[in-house]
C-alpha cells in the first residue's frame, strides 16, 4: 500500500508517492502552468530494477482535474502505482488551518467548509489547496484523504506572542491574530535536529530557520512552538525573494496619500516587488550572491539587509527563549548558501555563537554540523523535507481511523 501527498497550487500540482510501510519515495511529480498553453508535466521515480528514471511531457493541462488526470496517468505509466485501490491514503497540504485545526484531520464535507471559510486568510492558497481536495475526493471517494496545516505546528503559540496590539475585538471577530507558516518545515527539522544530538525534543531550545523565496523564523520550547515570524498572513517577519517582511504599517497611509496607491497596488508592492527584488531587481540568492561577489553593490546590500533582518530574529529568539542549544537552518537558501549561514551568524560570540567557515562551506546531502569547537550553540544544516513530514503525519492519521 501507498501514501500520496498533493501540493495543490493555483496554477501548479506537486505530488509524491510513498511506500506505506517505511515511507520510502518512490515517486517525485510536478505539473507546472495548468491553465496555460504551455502546461509541463514530470516524474522522477525508481523502477523495478532500482534506476531512477523520469517522463516528461508538454501539452496544455486546462484545469486541475486534467492535472490529476495527468498525474494518475504518469503513475501508472510509471508502475510505481498499480491502481488506486492501492492507496492507503492522500494527504494533502492546506496552508491556513487557523484555529480550528491544531493537527492534520481526516477531510470530510465539514472540514472541507471550515478551510474554505478560512481562505480570506489565505486567499492565495486555501482555495487552490481545496482544488486538489475535491478533485482527488471525485476520483477515489473511497480513499482517506487528509489535511495537514502549514499553521498547526504554531498553535502552540502563547497568547501573548500571536496577539497583536489591536483592539481586542479584531482578534475575537476577525480572528486577526499571528498564525504563522512553514509549520511542516519546521516540525521536520526540529525533530530531525533532536534526534541527530541524541536528545529528547522535551530536554531542548531550538531556533529554526526556513530560508528560501518565502522564510520564517520559529522559536521551539522544548518540543512546543513559542514564536514565529511569519504572522497574520506570510507576508511578516523575515526579508523574502519578493515580500517586504517586517516594516513600518505607517508606510501603507504615506504611500497612499502620496502617491494614490490603492489597496491592490499596496499589496502587489509588498508582496511581489519588495524583499531582495525590491532592493537589487533579483529575488534568487544564488544569483544575488554571485552579484555581490564580482561587486555589485545592490546586490551586497540585499545581502546585509537579508542577514541583517535574519541575525535580529536569531537574537531575538535567543532572548524568547532563555537561551538556545542548536539553531537549524533549512530551505533552499538555508541548505545551499554558506555566504547568508556566515553573516548572519557574524559577530555572535558572546551569545555563544561561532561558525566554523571551513565546516560552513562544505556539502553534503545529510546533517551538517558547521559550529566552531568553541561554540557554545550547535549549528546545524538540516535539509527540510515537507512531503515526508505530510505523508508522516498523514500515515499517522489513517492509522488512527
């Protein structure tokens, strides 16, 4: 038997197999511009011999029912999937689960309404996540499917870190409060990052960081979430490829009365053209970083501003906390760049923090320990792996029925 996990975007379908029973993958799929005439479909898996293989192909996938049409087809053609009567179940990510949901739930009609009353919240994300929900539910009603939340691993959040100072009224009607995101993420590494020191989750304070085109920060108390950065929306907190992160609210009424920005041009500007694009014109780190290293100074400053912002957090953290035992970075830029791992953590001595650069410029596909001997905090690079953590949780589930 099998799990499939589905990331359902808006114009975009993620999916990968897993083997029931130690959660190997066995396949690796992306559907890309559904909608689009130039709609991409691909799938990376392993054969009955043990090769990694991949299909590609190229024609228009007009929705995202053909999608999961297209998704099955290459499964089967793939024969890492007899029929669907060899599911066990779905799990499907779901980005905003506010406060109704503290962990993943078996999806039925009421669950089902309660994310979609939610999607004022996430309006980006709920619905296309409900998309592949109710398409996978038309094909195989039979199977279990089950969401699990980027918010849940941050309900543990006390109530006075996701307050805001706003009229109390504005949480109790519109639920305006911090929620954050990268919940999967986060769980992934901290408990990857306990078991790597031999430790009990109970016993340790960890900062993760999750640092890629979107990035949040979390503070983790002994196995429980405490703070994250990410807020209300995942537009707060940390520099991103295109999202402002923290700011001045008072920016918004100046810019409006200045410049007669609507509310739609204000949100396009904080969410698609500010972060490191804003600063330098690039939102890619790799290709910001190359930038900075032959002098280009938009490109260093989007730099600074990027560690700087990210050392803030760190510290932060450190003081929320009481003190840290391992900070772990994750993501795309947390995994792969050894220049932001460097400058973030420059000049932390006396809060017990000393990178080791040889350590820090080394790769490997497994943990990597890049602290120095004299460090009194263990630094470490942890590559995240949200489908694992969705199938986990979502095996977990069905296990329970």
């Amino acid at each position: 038997m099998k799990i499939l996990v589905l990331n359902s975007g808006s114009s975009s379908l993620k999916f990968q197999l897993f083997l029931k029973d130690d959660l190997s993958v066995l396949a690796t799929g992306l559907i890309e511009q559904i909608g689009d005439p130039e709609s991409t479909a691909q799938i990376s898996f392993i054969d009955s011999s043990g090769e990694e293989q991949e299909l590609r192909q190229s024609e228009p996938v007009a929705d995202h029912r053909t999608a999961i049409k297209v998704m099955a087809e290459m499964l089967l053609e793939s024969r890492t999937l007899a029929d669907t009567g060899d599911l066990a179940g779905i799990g499907h990510r779901v980005v905003h689960g506010g406060e109704a949901f503290h962990q993943p739930v078996v999806i039925d009609e009421t669950v089902i309404a309660a994310i979609e009353g939610l999607s004022p919240l996430a309006p980006l994300h709920n619905p296309a996540n409900l998309m592949g929900v109710r398409v996978t539910m038309e094909h195989v009603p039979s199977v279990p499917q089950v969401a699990v939340f980027d918010t849940a691993f941050h309900q543990s959040i006390p109530e006075h870190a996701y307050l805001y100072a706003l009229p109390y009224s504005l949480y109790e009607q519109q639920k305006v409060r911090r929620y954050g995101f990268h919940g999967t993420s986060h769980a992934y590494v901290a408990r990857q990052a306990a078991q790597y020191l031999n430790r009990p989750a109970e016993e340790l304070n960890i900062i993760t960081l999750h640092l890629g085109n979107g990035a949040s920060a979390a503070a983790i108390k002994k196995g429980q979430c405490v703070d994250t950065s990410m807020g209300l929306t995942p537009l707060e907190g940390l520099v991103m490829g295109t999202r402002s992160g923290d700011l001045d609210p008072a920016i918004l009424f100046y810019l409006s009365r200045e410049t007669g920005m609507d509310m739609d041009a204000l949100d396009m500007l904080l969410n698609k053209k500010s972060g490191l694009k804003g600063i330098c014109g690039e939102n890619d780190m790799r290709t910001i970083s190359k930038a900075a290293e032959q002098g280009d100074s938009q490109a260093m400053l989007a730099l600074t501003i990027f560690c700087y912002r990210l050392k803030k957090y760190i510290g932060a953290y450190m003081a929320a906390l009481g003190g840290v035992d391992c900070i772990v970075f994750t993501g795309g830029i947390g995994e792969n760049s050894a220049i932001v791992r460097q400058m973030s953590c420059l000049d932390m001595e006396r809060l017990g923090i000393s990178l080791d650069e040889e350590k820090n410029c080394l790769r490997q596909q497994e943990i990597l320990e890049i602290q120095a001997v004299n460090s009194q905090v263990t630094l470490l690079v942890i590559p995240t792996d949200e489908e694992y953590e969705i199938a986990s949780q979502t095996l977990q589930v069905i296990n329970s029925i």
